[in-house]
C-alpha cells in the first residue's frame, strides 16, 4: 500500500490531535478543546480510512464531523471564561444533530444545510461569552492583561475561515480552476492542525494562571442603595491592600481580597468602582506604579533594569507593565528611569 501525499498529512494530522486530546485529559476546564482536538483526529483518520478501503461506505461519517466543532469550541470557550462551569451528561445533548447526521449519511449539500447555521450560531455564542470576559476580567483580576482572550477571538476567526475555505473547496470545482484538490485540502489540514497546536499552549497557559471568572452580577442595580454605603467597604479595601501592600502579587484577584474582608466580590467590586472611580485592575495596577517610581527614583537602583522594578512592583507582564506604565503616567518606564537617572 502506497499512501499520497495527502494520506501522509491526514495520518499525521490525526495522530498528533489525538495525542493533544490525550495531554487535555485531565485538565477540567479544557474539556472542550480535548473534544475539538478528539473530533479533528478522528475526522482525520476516518477520511484516511475510507480513501483506502479499510472503512467501508457504511462507516463513512465524515459529514458528520462538522456539526460536532461548532458546539466544542463554544464549550472550549465555557470552560475558560466561567469559573464554576461543570460538564456533565446533559452537554451531550448539543451533539445530537452530528449524531442524525452520521446515522442519515446523506448527500451533499445536505449536512451543510444543517452545519453552517450550527456554527454560526456557536461562534455568536462563544464570541459573547468572550466579550463578558474581556469587560468582566478588569474587575476581578489585578493580572487582567494576563489573561486576556484576544488570542481566542483571533483563533474563532482562523477556524470559521479555514471552515469557509474547507466548504468552497468542496463546492467549487478548483480542478477547473487549475488548482489542486488534494494540494488544498493539505493546506486546509495543515493550517487547522497548526491552529489546534497554538490553542493548546495558550489555552494551557491561561488555565495555569486560572483565568476563568466568576459568573457575578456586577453591575449596578436600580433599587441599590447610595454610593455612601460603600464608602466602608472601600477604606477597608484600601487600608488593607497598603498595609500588607497585597498590590505586591502579581496575580491578586478581587476573590482574595473580599475572603480576607469577608465581605461578598460584588460589594467589594462596587466599593472600588464607586470611590476609587476605576476598576479593581487599575486600582491595584496604579499602587504598582506607584512603587515603580519609588524605585526608580532610588539611586541604589541605578544599575537595574527597568522591568526588575517593574516584577518587584507586581507586575508579572513586561507588555501589560509599559502599556499600564504609559496610560497612567504619559511616558515610556525607559523615559521615567533615564529621567530620575539624569536628575
């Protein structure tokens, strides 16, 4: 048995993916990239296997993979953005239609009938849950910046293009065209396998620095008392956070400072968004600066560099330090440094 070209990437394609599914097995929280990174292995190894004979047409279900990415990425987003999100049973209703499909085995362009509108409303539903995230994570993590999910939005994007190039693939005649089937397929595989790749290691990352949230209601209420009842609750906060300079750990979340007060996040969140004006990120991150000018000003400190100060400060990003350093001062941490330096 000869394998193409094309054989060759679909097998390795696969067995990498599962290996990426297999390395997710025990992280809870990405259970649903371990089922995008499952379903793309499989999908690989069934297109291998009945391009050469060893699954026969009743076990073709290729079609039937598509319905399943679209509800595994939206859980891959669940799982990293929500906190207390627990996957049971009752999420396997979501793979129900892909299951009608793989039983049905009918024709194109049936299953892109039922496909293309599963995905899209998955993606909308990931992308709202993406954007609770990156306006919520100001106001419970002083490490915001960390754990920021741009990269996701930007990885939904690749996949719903390289989804969109997959099905004009398949649609148009690109023989006509002069192009390759086999040779755009490969790209397609290729570039997915790459993407699945770059997600594990982010995704890992984020869930190292436990970059889910809680699901909090933090918003302002209209039958909420006046702005002065929180006035307490914020000298409290600020009395602590100087006294034991709690703005020192890097990854200090709105969670730790309401359990040492033993108050609720959300009270502790309005307290600082009502009387410190900002949020608990900014709040936190202007104590950093503050300390980073200290030392700058310091002349013991003169032969170090600026982001030594920066992580003495608490701040755990060289990015998120000058951008921060920036917005709250107007000027570069290498301008500041060489301007206490000079004078």
């Amino acid at each position: 048995m000869t394998l193409s070209q094309l054989d060759i990437i679909q097998l390795l394609a696969g067995y990498h993916s599962l290996l990426l599914c297999l390395a997710l097995a025990m992280r809870r929280r990405l259970r649903g990239l371990m089922v995008l990174a499952g379903t793309f292995g499989l999908h690989m190894l069934t297109n291998l296997g009945v391009s050469e004979g060893f699954l026969g047409p009743e076990l073709d279900i290729t079609s039937a993979f598509g319905l399943v990415y679209g509800p595994a990425f939206y859980f891959f987003v669940l799982g990293i953005v929500e906190q207390d999100r627990r996957f049971d049973l009752r999420d396997l209703v979501h793979l129900v239609p892909a299951l009608i499909i793989a039983a049905w085995q009918p024709a194109l362009p049936v299953p892109y009938v039922f496909g293309l509108p599963s995905l899209a409303i998955y993606i909308a539903l990931a992308c709202r849950l993406l954007l609770r995230h990156g306006r919520q994570s100001p106001q419970f993590r002083s490490d915001s910046a960390a754990i920021s999910l741009g990269w996701v939005l930007q990885a939904l994007i690749a996949f719903a293009a390289l989804a969109a190039l997959d099905i004009l693939r398949e649609v148009a005649r690109l023989a006509d065209l002069g192009l390759s089937d086999d040779l755009a397929l490969s790209l397609v595989i290729t570039s997915v396998t790459t993407l699945m790749t770059a997600m594990f290691v982010r995704a890992r990352a984020h869930d190292d620095l436990s970059g889910a949230l809680p699901v909090l209601d933090i918003e302002p209420r209209a039958e909420e008392p006046e702005s002065t009842d929180f006035g307490p609750v914020f000298q409290r906060i600020n009395t602590l956070l100087v006294g034991e300079e709690l703005w020192r750990e890097p990854r200090l979340s709105l969670a730790e400072i309401a359990s040492k007060l033993r108050i609720s996040q959300r009270d502790a969140s309005r307290a600082i968004n009502l009387h410190g004006g900002q949020s608990f990120s900014r709040y936190v991150n202007r104590f950093r600066v503050a300390e980073v000018d200290r030392l700058m000003a310091d002349p013991d400190n003169d032969r170090r560099t600026v982001i030594e100060l920066a992580y003495e400060a608490g701040f755990n990003s060289k990015s998120a330090f000058n951008r921060i350093y920036r917005e709250e001062t107007g000027q570069t941490p290498t301008q500041a440094f060489q301007g206490h330096k000079s004078g």
